[in-house]
C-alpha cells in the first residue's frame, strides 16, 4: 500500500502530538493534588490506574500510527531520490 505524502505526514504529525499530549496529562496526573490519583495515604486510585491505562494505550497506538506515517515519509523520499536519479541517466 502506498500512502500519500499528505497521509504520511498527516500520521506522523499525530503519532508525535499524541506523545506529547499523553506525556502532558501523566505528568499531570502524577503530579495530581485533588485526590482523585491518590488517597490520603499517597497510594494510587482506581482513577489513577484508569487513567495511567488510556495513557499507555495511547502511547502505544500512538507509536503505531507515527512509525505508518514515518515509514510512509522515508518510502516517498526514497522513491522521489530513485526517481530523479533515473531520470538523469
């Protein structure tokens, strides 16, 4: 399957937006003063295990999606490179 250049871009931008966005909200999540992550006993919430779960799904779809969208970049690259080089001869 090829995908275009719009698309790869388009996958790779998010998988890097979704990193950053989720690392945000651990972060925060770990730093939460409200009660909700942690008792009063500073151990961790269902709340907290809830939320660490959708971080780390993300993270990993994440990945998934920015790895389609990098493989999509270099693959056009190569064939834009292949393609002006055969041109030439």
């Amino acid at each position: 399957m090829k995908l275009s250049r719009a698309v790869s871009w388009f996958l790779l931008a998010f998988g890097v937006w979704t990193w950053f966005i989720w690392v945000s909200f651990v972060r925060n999540l770990w730093k939460n003063g409200s009660g909700l992550a942690f008792d009063t006993a500073g151990d961790p919430t269902a709340y907290f295990w809830v939320h660490l779960t959708l971080a780390v799904t993300s993270f990993l779809l994440g990945t998934a999606v920015g790895v389609i969208g990098l493989r999509g970049v270099l693959a056009l690259r190569r064939g834009s490179r292949s393609g002006s080089e055969g041109g030439a001869a």
